[in-house]
C-alpha cells in the first residue's frame, strides 16, 4: 500500500518548519521582534561663544542664552554637517560651517569676487571662505579657510598662482604646507594639518583642511587667477 502524504496547514507548518531548520533560522527566532534602538542621550552643552548666530541660522529664538531646544537643534546641525564632537556646543567649528552652509547656493552673492571667462580661486577674508568660479559658475564649492592673523595679514588683490609644491615645507618655520599654491610673494594656498581653527590665524597664507587643499590642487594650475579680499574678523582693518 502506498504510504500516506500529508496535506493541509498541517502539512504547511511542518514544510515551513523544515526550511527554517535548513536556513539556520529557528521559527522562534524569527518571530522575534527587532531590538530597542539606543535612547537618546541628554544635550546639555551650555552657552557657546556664537550662540545668537547658530540660533538665528536654525530658527531658534535669538536670545544668546543656549536652552536644552537648542542644544539639540546645534546638535543635530553638527551631525548633519560632519562637525565633531557633535555635543550642541556653539563653538567655532559650528560656527565656521554654518557660513560654509549658508553660502552654498551663491557663494558670490554680493558680487565680490571678479566673474571672468576663466578660473578664480576666490579668498573671501571677511567670511573666511575660499570658493573657485568659472564665469558665474561655482567649480569648487566654498569651503573654510584660515588667513593671516595681524601684522601677518594675507595680501589682498588680484593674484595668480605662480609656483606648485605638492609635498612642500616652509623655510621660515619648518612646518609642512602639503599641497602648496603660491600666488603672492611667498604666500601660498595650501593644508594645514591638524585644528584649522587653531592660533587665531595663519602667517599670511591662505590654509585650509589638508583633504580640501589636496582637491583644489587637482583643479588649479600655474597662471590661474586667486582674488584675495576684506578683513579677517579679530585683525585690524
């Protein structure tokens, strides 16, 4: 007589059974629900030195005073942008990529960098920004710069580069300059490793992260124009 096959849910439930056993997947535990995800912790940075301007950037109340909505608002801008420790403070850091931010969609708003039918690295000291811009067209996105500090200052003016030195090391200080552009007098456009926020400023070149000047050597040559203008804020005009 021939054996009986079994049919119905039965059947089905034990079929299931055996797959899961074949798939390394026990029925129990793929009926387990999906774990917590972490709380989150608390913010509770204080005060920070740009306060009234990361408010007025997230639409906070501008008060200068950093309340707990406040210190998760900065916090979440800082994971957004890349800013570490990404802990609610208003510091410089924050602060310095909030203008880099703010002025993505027309880094040439005011009109103060010159429009050519050419490449311009534009040096704005006032923001502390660097952008490149052929014609109206934005080429490298603007990106944070640190500029002479006082008796130091970055020359202002209509420059270009005249020299490359991709593993370059300064003669005055002995520090490296990885990525050098040279555009005025010994000043240059290069990395500068470590905090670029650090020592109030540069000793007249124009420094930016080492990943950023490593991009804009790849775009820039010999004979592009670099327009340097305004003030670095904390230096005498």
């Amino acid at each position: 007589m021939a054996a009986r096959t079994r049919t119905g849910p039965l059947a089905g439930a034990a079929a299931l059974g055996a797959l899961l056993v074949l798939t390394g997947l026990h029925p129990a535990r793929a009926a387990a629900a999906p774990a917590p995800a972490e709380p989150e912790t608390a913010c509770v940075a204080g005060t920070g030195p740009y306060q009234r301007e990361l408010e007025h950037h997230l639409g906070r109340p501008v008060d200068g005073v950093q309340s707990s909505a406040d210190c998760y608002a900065v916090r979440a801008f800082q994971r957004e942008n890349g800013v570490t420790p990404a802990d609610g403070y208003p510091g410089v850091a924050t602060f310095r990529t909030m203008l880099v931010v703010s002025a993505r969609p027309n880094p040439n708003a005011a009109g103060d960098c010159p429009v050519r039918d050419h490449r311009v690295t534009c040096v704005d000291m006032d923001r502390q920004l660097l952008w490149v811009q052929n014609g109206k067209r934005v080429v490298f996105p603007p990106v944070p710069i640190r500029t002479g500090r006082d008796f130091q200052e970055t020359r202002p003016g209509l420059h270009e580069v005249y020299r490359r030195s991709k593993d370059h090391v300064s003669t005055l200080y002995g520090s490296p300059m990885p990525h050098a552009q040279f555009f005025d007098g010994g000043q240059a456009i290069h990395g500068s490793p470590g905090y670029l926020y650090a020592y109030g400023g540069s000793a007249g070149c124009v420094n930016l992260t080492e990943a950023d000047a490593a991009r804009l050597w790849d775009l820039l040559t010999e004979g592009d124009v670099v327009y340097v203008w305004g003030t670095k804020p904390g230096t005498e005009d």
